[in-house]
C-alpha cells in the first residue's frame, strides 16, 4: 500500500511563509542545508516542505508526494497505465529520489523514494 508521504507549498517568501503557517496553524520549521530546503512540521503525518519558486504557479500549487520503495518500478505502472511521467527520477541530497508524474486525466501528482533506512 503507498501512502501520502510529504506535501509541498510553494512560496516566493520562505519568512511570509513561516509567518503564516506558523501562526495560522502552529506548524515548526526546520532547515535542511544539505537541500537548501525548509521542512514543514504538522505534529501529526504526513508533514511537508516548502519549494521556494520566482512566481506562484497558476495550478498544481501544492506539490503531494506518495511514497514508494520502487520508484522505478512505480514509473514504469504509470507508463503502463496510459500516465505521463513530467520529471524522471531525480535524487534529492543522501535522502531519496523523488519524480512528477500526471494521470490519464492530466492530475499531477509526485512520487518520493527514501534511501531505504540501515
């Protein structure tokens, strides 16, 4: 069974961003340098992260990332299920793999592959 494992919200203001969540929804941040990303703490599953892009797309503003132990195998069933992959596998810092992907119906969705734990 996959589950929804990370949710991402875009941002042209990482500070505006903090601000807002934070105080909205009581949510704490962490910085990860080694990505130059800032992830986002709910208390509760799944938690999530902000991409910081130049100008806030017009759809597909949050960015859901189911998680997989196969990330190439997961692509290869969208193939074959008539979906598009939009971003091949592509590795994020020593933490795993993530790729974008849409359904048949054009639904964009993301795929994360953590680096299996020791």
């Amino acid at each position: 069974m996959h589950a929804f494992g990370h949710i991402e919200i875009p941002t042209t203001n990482i500070i505006k961003a903090k601000k807002f969540f934070g105080s909205v929804f009581g949510w704490t941040f962490t910085y990860v340098q080694e990505i130059d990303y800032t992830l986002l703490h709910t208390g509760k599953h799944p938690n999530g992260g902000f991409e910081i892009v130049k100008r806030l797309p017009k759809k597909g503003q949050l960015n859901i990332y189911i998680e997989t132990e196969d990330i190439d195998g997961t692509l290869k069933a969208i193939r074959s299920a008539r979906g598009k992959v939009l971003m091949k596998k592509t590795q994020v810092g020593s933490m795993g793999w993530r790729a974008r992907f849409a359904t048949p119906e054009g639904v964009e969705l993301c795929l994360w592959q953590p680096v299996p734990k020791a």
